[in-house]
C-alpha cells in the first residue's frame, strides 16, 4: 500500500483524492491544508488524518509519498522543503511560479534519488495519448505545426482568492497555460526559442474586488512559439467560452497529414450536464480521406475530476514508477521549468508588445 501525504487540500487535491481512490493498493493516509472547511471535506473523502500545516504531516511520518495541490505560490517552498526528505514527490502544476524558482529547485534536487514528478495531467488524457500514439506512428509524417485552442469556463473561486493575481499564480499563460507549452514541446520534440503574445483582460472578474486588490491575470490571448527544430506552436486561448461544445482541440499537422483531438469539458458545465466522450480525427493529405474515431474514457473517471480521466492515469505511472524503486519521472523537473519559462515569455510578450527571445536559456 503506498502511502500519500497530501499538502493542499482544495479543489484539485480533493480530484486527487477521488483518483487515488480508484487505484488499487495506493491511499491518502493524511491531508495538510490551513482551511478547516478544506481539510475536513478532504478528510472526510479520504479517511485520512487532518493536519493543520504540512510541517506536522511530514512530521508525523505517516506517508511514503507526498502531493503538493496547494496554491501556486507555495510550490517552491514545499518542493524545496520536501527534497531534505527521501520521498517521492508529486508536485502539482505550474512547477512555481517563476523560472528563477524552477532554475532553483533544479539546482538543489541534483543528485536526489527518490524522483520528483512535476503533475502534467494533459500528458495523460486518453485522447492525448492516442495524438502522441499516431504521432509516434508516422501518421502525419515529421510534425511541423502544433496548435492548440481552448475556449473554456472562467476561473473558479478558490479559497482566499489565490487564482485572481498574477503574483499568486505566475499569470494564466503560465498557471493555466503550462500544460499546453508541455504539450507543444513534447509533441515536437524540441525546446522552444522564441515566444509572442497577444492577450488581454477583457470579459471576466473587470468587477471584483478584493482585500489583496484587483484581479490582474488575462482572460484571452493568441500565443505564437518557434521551437530550435524550425516548428511552431501556436495557442488560442478564451476563459469566457464556457458555451464550446469542445474544451479544447490540439492539432498536430506535418506533411502526410493532419491528427486533431477535441476533447470535450467538464459534465457539470455541458448544456444538458452529462459527459462526452472525445475524439480523434486524421485528415489524410494524399488521399485527402478523413477517419473519426471516439476515444473513450471510463464513466468513474469523468466523475472523479475535471480532467478527463488524466489525474488517475498520472497516478498509475507514478506509483508504478514508486514500486518500482528505479527509474527517472515521465514529467521532468526540467519539462516543468520548460512550461513555466515559456508562460512567463508569453506574460511578459504581451504586456510589452514584444517577441521574447528565450535562445540559451535551456535547464
């Protein structure tokens, strides 16, 4: 039985719970979180033990793995507190909020065996995984273009408001938009170089106030990446398009054809509130034929997070990797310092109108 220890017991740490739940012969024998309301509504879905701070979790010595899924902010900090131990860590995304942070934390993790697995949940969407599985097939031939739309829900509330400054979060383009940097640079298999942004605060959270101030993080935004092989990634962001019938389309095109994923929301903001599934279309070039095909997902797993069954599939090749004893992380400190430094580009592209070029600055 493996252990977690889970440090932020919010929103996404109780999706992780859910997940967790689903495996057989792993647990959450403890949550830490400083909201009472949090901690019991995670207790009560685990079973685990409430602690009010993670330094009288780790303390306790009741995990044999730790999950951080609190705020933004407070990754480096943990991250860094939880490598003086020999667990295996799992570390929500963004890796932290700045790259000099990430640039930190891969300094002092060098030469630390337990492994320290960044949470890249899009990686292991089952529509994802079928893109990744026709790109490694040859199916479009060498991927030239990456572009990815996602035209979704506002931001939720979260607990005292954290996912509302940039200062918090890092700025969407990285708190929200990491996975997708991940996905470009993964499916393009090179580093990127040069980032251009356009984006704005257009539609939501223009009327909120709060005791840290006014909101400050984008509400849509076009994003432009050129990667060192010649490729390029382009994104199309919107957080006030609830009403898409897609969450979320990633098309990869090279020179024998086009594969797309449309990888549909969250049930509970459908018009009719029931799951989809998602699906994968080939367009091929020399025959221009075009083949559609629904990827399923399991019914537990859409009911156990918003991520279309990504979250317990990440947990299966964590605790795979943890029984194992041996092996390096799918997802890198150095991919979640790649994700991070391409956000942060974007953020600051589009607050100075200008290209941001990211040549050297490789992990």
């Amino acid at each position: 039985m493996i252990r977690y220890g889970l440090i932020g017991a919010g929103m996404m740490g109780q999706e992780h719970i859910r997940n967790i739940a689903l495996l057989d012969g792993a647990m959450v024998a403890a949550v830490a979180d400083p909201d009472e309301a949090m901690r019991a509504s995670a207790m009560a879905v685990s079973g685990g033990q409430g602690f009010a701070d993670a330094e009288a979790l780790i303390a306790a010595n009741v995990a044999d793995v730790f999950l951080i899924a609190s705020p933004n902010d407070m990754h480096a900090g943990m991250v860094q507190r939880l490598l003086a131990t020999d667990k295996p860590i799992l570390v929500e995304k963004p890796l932290a909020t700045t790259t000099a942070d990430c640039r930190d934390l891969l300094t002092q993790a060098r030469g630390r065996v337990a492994p320290v697995w960044v949470a890249m949940e899009y990686r292991y969407m089952p529509p994802v995984q079928r893109l990744m599985q026709m790109i490694d097939q040859g199916a479009v031939g060498t991927p030239r273009m990456v572009s990815i739309r996602e035209h979704r829900f506002p931001f939720l509330q979260k607990v005292d408001d954290w996912n509302r400054f940039n200062a918090r979060t890092g700025g969407t383009l990285v708190e929200k938009c990491c996975h997708f940097w991940d996905l470009m640079r993964l499916m393009l298999r090179a580093d990127p170089v040069r980032v251009y942004a356009s984006a704005g605060v257009d539609v939501n959270h223009r009327d909120e106030r709060y005791a840290g101030g006014i909101p400050d993080i984008v509400d849509n935004a076009y994003v432009v990446v050129d990667f060192a092989n010649g490729t390029r990634g382009m994104l199309d962001l919107c957080m006030f398009g609830e009403g898409s019938h897609w969450q979320e389309s990633i098309a990869v095109t090279g020179p024998q054809a086009r594969v797309e994923a449309f990888i549909p929301g969250p049930a509970r903001f459908a018009p009719d509130g029931k799951p989809r599934e998602a699906e994968v279309v080939s367009s091929i070039r020399a025959s221009k034929e075009e083949v559609r095909e629904v990827v399923h997902t399991p019914p537990e797993l859409l009911i156990a997070g918003d991520h279309h069954g990504s979250t317990f599939y990440q947990h299966q090749r964590f605790t795979n990797l943890v029984r194992a004893g041996t092996g390096v992380p799918e997802v890198s400190l150095e991919d979640g310092y790649w994700s991070v430094l391409v956000g942060e580009a974007a953020e600051e592209s589009a607050r100075s109108g200008h290209a941001i070029d990211l040549t050297g600055r490789g992990a």
